[in-house]
C-alpha cells in the first residue's frame, strides 16, 4: 500500500447524480464536481470498483459501497470501511468541530452487517423471519409536503456533530423524513420477540422503524440512528409502518425531557410532519379518525433490548445468540471481559443492577413508562420506546396512564416488580448458554434485584429530602412524604404534617457540616419543578395539530432546564395542578 500524502486532491464523478436518482430509494449525493483538500486524517481513497460509489466523509469515517443492481427496494453491500477513529483526528476536531452541511457527513451501517447475519430475503413485504438479526428495509417517503417541527439543538450539535443551520437545508429534511438515505448506509429493520403484558408476543421486530446507520462523532462514541414512522418492515404486521403527529410530539417532548431529568434514554433529534393521511382509533372504541404522518429521528447507544435476545433462544439459534451477545458486550458493556467464560454471567449482572437504578429513577420523579414489556425493555437500561407513558400528579401506585392496561399490569406501583419479570425472561434467553453452576449463580443475582432497587430508591428520595448519612426514620419520612398530595400547601392540611415536620426536622440535625443554603442548592438540584405532564404535551399536541408549533418549542425550553424557574412556564401553568379541562386526559398504545 502506498503511504498516504498529507492531503489529497478529489473530483466527485460526473455521472455519480445520474447514478445515485436511480436507486430505489434516493441517496444523498452532489451533482456538481468540486475539489478538496483534506488533512491526514480526512482523507477519501477511491477504489477501483465497477460502478463505485463516492460517498461523503468525516474526520472519523471513510465509507465506500458497491450497489449491485436488480434488487428490488433493497441494497447488496459488497464492500464497506466503518467510520474508524484515527490517531490523527484530533486535528480534524481543532479544524471542524460541526459540520455546516451534510456533504461530507456520514452514515454506516457496517458495524452492525460486517458481524451479524442479515435477512437473505430482501423484498419488503410481512413475512416469518429466521436466522438473522436484521432485515435490509427502506423507509417510505412521504406522498406530501412535509414540515419541520422541531429539532435538539444539543443533539445535533453534541453528538451528531452537525450545526443547527443544518437543519434549514433540503437535505436534512430529506434525510429525517426518510426520502433520502446518507451514502454508506444501508437501512435496517430489527427483528425481536417479547412478552406483552405478560404474555409471550412471537415475532415483532421494528414494525415501523428504520435503523438508517451508525455515526461515530468527535468524542469517539458511536451512536445509532432510527427513524420512527417511516413505513413499513417486514415486521410491521398488520400495521400501516406510520406514526401520528401527537404520539410523536410526545416522544420527541419526553426522551429530551428525560435526558436533562439525568435519567438515561433515548434522544429525539427532529420530528417532522406530513399532510398523508394515517387512521388512527385511539382508543380501540371503532372510531378511527384520519390524523397526519409523522417522524422522528431518534439516536441511542444500542436499540437492542430483552427481546433481541429472546427471540434467537425461542427457536434456538443458539449460536446466533452467542454471536449477538458477544458481540453487545464487546461493544456496549466494556467492563466485561468478552474472552471471561463467565462474560454472560457478568453482563447479566451489569443488565440486572443498571434495571433496577432505571426503575429507581423513573420513580424518583414519577414517571410511569406505561407498557413495560420485554420488548420496550433496553439491554443498556435506557429509557425506550416512548408511547402512553405518564407522570403521575400525586402519589397513587395504583396509577395507569395507559388506557389500553386494562389489567393494570403496568401501574407505576408495580414497575420495579415488572423489572423483576423482564430481567427472569432475559435470564430464561441466556440459560441455553450457561452451565448448571452459572445458572445457579445467575439466579441468585437476580434474587438480589430487589435489594438493589430498594437501595438506590432510598438513596433518590433521600437526596430529595436533603438528608445526609443514615438514620433508621429515614424510611419512615420518605413514606409518609410519599403518601401526601400534589403540592406543599396541600400536604401542609393534612393532620399528621406537624407531626412530619418535627421528625425531619430532627432528622436535619443530624447532617453533619451541613447549613440550610447548602441543602437547600442540594435539594433544588434534584427536586424538577417541572416534568412533562400529560396536560402539558397534550395541549402542545392540539396546538400542533393546527399548526401552531409554539407550545412545542416552549416545551423544549422549559423541560432542558427542569429544576430552574421559567418565567413563561410559570405563565403557561406548568408548575401547577392540573387545569380542570384535563381532568380526564387519556392516552393509549395507540399511535
């Protein structure tokens, strides 16, 4: 191989326009032909390929593929080079932090293809997948205009490296709607099992989600992109492979909610809406009504949850399970050692203890995930899959902001149990790969479940009462201060609160070096004033539906900063009961 000069010299293709329309689901590509200069580790190599595409490239990736024609709605990837970090790339980092354009960004899917089997079938039609983790499958563009809502300023500038002028252009529009895919990538369709509410689903897989590739940023982290309702798999079953305008205001609003309340999820890049039209019966009742497509762009870590895993030991693909989970650990899990016979014993652990700190900090601010099942569960323990989630307004563990729960199964009072259920089936996958000594100890493992949610329960709530150190009350002052109503001025009517009131009082005594400003900047740093409720998210959802986007972006403001006072909010009412025309709001699965 020859050595590489210091920079290089490149002429995108004049034919390469012509040959990049004719794809059956476009790419982003550049018609005129342009000259560049890049440092050492921004270089593009063109390989001598028939056919070859050129495709754009960042400081962290140089991406080349080869389309083979004559498939039909899919791509055959010959040939591929991942987005790599380089030793020379902090130059890259000096030079260019973001990116002003989507010229030179880049997608890859090889990461995941290069290791893991995919689906040999390659029409996009519903059908009984086998012996693969993914299925190649192209989002369907929209028929009609469609309209930007709403982008993360800090997810596209802290981790896709793309500045927010970005999003003004065609191109972003293009490729977050899912008209257009980044050169390099090849979109995916995952397949999973799971039980839901209780019972064990078969196959589902993403019914109307688009892996469209891995971007490798300019912290090192890889990060992978999904579009969420952009048509159809061959998982979506009888679904349209469509989202709606409301659900997807609500995931957007909440996953970035989510993030700033500290508590890990999934992030909402953009959501953009169309004029096609998408019938929705929101509460199952036989009234369907016509609503507006929308889609998210959505990045995370890992979109691999329990069901990825259940899926390949319910039809014993046994060693497709262990190439999947070596290579989640490899990958996700870097303090297990993927060489350590017990590495699957290990990971459960980390899987097992990171679940209950999840579920612990869903309860610390009151937020019930709404369908809890183990395909909505992350093997990384982040927050996932955003539908009729809820906040709860007072204490009531019986609380269910699912309509669709009939039975209640997934009431905030019964999540940390759920967990325990979820983590048992996640152990049911991986016992085909343990011995009888390793199952044993992954049982007892899973025994200490309860233990560790309990612990760090006790630890957030504490935190929120300012409390310092241990004391055998402590228990006793965060359950009755849980068992109170809405507000302060509500609990203060209450017969018993003087009597709470001296006993944690004495219980401040005993924090040891500690002033009452001190635990006051303490306990206004991890008591949110304002949390998505469903009155909130539901009145910028009817805004929206009018196309007034405003409440939206007021949204976006206050919930980034959740624990400061905000004048507008205050206006707006966020900080207060519940206005009486929500009394009754519902939400369901539907979207």
């Amino acid at each position: 191989m020859h050595p590489w000069p210091t920079s290089c010299h490149l002429e995108m293709p004049q034919g390469a326009r012509r040959t990049i329309t004719n794809f059956p689901s476009a790419y982003l590509g550049r018609s005129r032909t342009r000259s560049i200069g890049f440092p050492f580790c921004c270089l593009i190599r063109r390989l001598q390929f028939p056919r070859l595409l050129l495709l754009g490239v960042t400081c962290h990736a140089v991406v080349c593929s080869l389309w083979r024609p004559g498939l039909e709605g899919s791509a055959s990837l010959l040939h591929l080079h991942s987005n790599k970090s380089n030793p020379e790339q902090g130059y890259c980092e000096r030079e260019v932090r973001l990116a002003s354009s989507l010229d030179f960004w880049t997608l890859s899917s090889e990461n995941l293809i290069a290791v893991l089997p995919i689906d040999p079938v390659k029409e996009n039609y519903v059908r009984k997948v086998k012996n693969c983790v993914f299925s190649i499958a192209f989002p369907t563009p929209f028929k009609s205009r469609v309209h930007l809502v709403a982008v993360s300023k800090q997810v596209l500038e802290d981790i896709l490296d793309l500045d927010l002028s970005v999003s003004e252009t065609d191109d972003f529009i293009q490729l977050v709607s899912g008209e257009k895919i980044v050169l390099g990538s090849i979109p995916l369709a995952h397949r999973y099992e799971g039980h839901q509410f209780g019972i064990w689903a078969d196959q589902l897989g993403d019914g109307r989600a688009h892996l469209i590739g891995i971007y490798m940023n300019r912290q090192g982290e890889k990060w992978e992109l999904q579009l969420k309702g952009s048509g159809k798999t061959p998982y979506s079953r009888n679904g349209d492979g469509r989202a709606v305008l409301r659900s997807s205001v609500r995931e957007f609003l909440c996953s970035e909610a989510m993030h700033y309340l500290r508590i890990p999820t999934s992030r909402a890049a953009s959501l953009v809406v169309s004029d096609d039209a998408v019938w929705r019966d929101q509460f199952y009742n036989g009234n369907a009504v016509k609503e507006r497509g929308a889609v998210v762009l959505r990045v995370a870590k890992s979109w691999f949850r329990i069901g990825s895993l259940e899926i390949l030991a319910h039809y014993g693909e046994l060693d497709l399970l262990r190439m999947l989970l070596d290579f989640i650990i490899q990958e996700h899990f870097p303090s297990v050692d993927v060489k350590e016979p017990n590495r699957y014993l290990d990971f459960f652990s980390t899987v097992v203890s990171e679940t209950a700190q999840l579920i612990a900090l869903w309860m610390s601010v009151g937020f019930a995930h709404g369908v809890c099942n183990t395909d909505n569960f992350s093997l990384l323990s982040i927050t996932i899959d955003y539908g009729p989630f809820g906040f709860m307004e007072a204490y009531n563990p019986d609380f269910v902001p699912n309509t669709s729960d009939d039975e209640r199964r997934y009431k905030i009072g019964n999540q940390a149990n759920i967990g325990m259920f979820n983590l048992n089936k996640l152990l049911q996958a991986l016992n085909p790969l343990l011995d009888p000594r390793q199952k044993q100890l992954a049982a007892q493992i899973l025994e200490g479940y309860p233990i560790l949610y309990n612990t760090r329960f006790r630890e957030l709530f504490k935190a929120k009462l300012g409390l310092l150190g241990k004391s055998k009350g402590d228990d006793d002052l965060i359950a009755f201060l849980l068992h109170q109503f809405w507000a302060l001025k509500m609990i203060s009517k209450h017969k018993l609160f003087p009597a709470w009131v001296s006993q944690y009082l004495l219980r401040l005594k005993s924090n040891m070096n500690d002033s009452d400003s001190e635990r006051r900047k303490r306990m206004t740093n991890v008591n949110p004033r304002y949390v998505l409720k469903n009155w909130m998210a539901e009145s910028a959802v009817q805004k929206a539906e009018r196309n007034d986007f405003s409440e939206v972006h007021l949204l976006q403001q206050v919930l980034r900063r959740p624990f400061q006072k905000h004048s507008a909010a205050e206006t707006a009412g966020y900080s207060s009961p519940t206005p009486s025309w929500a009394k009754d709001l519902r939400v369901s699965c539907s979207s």
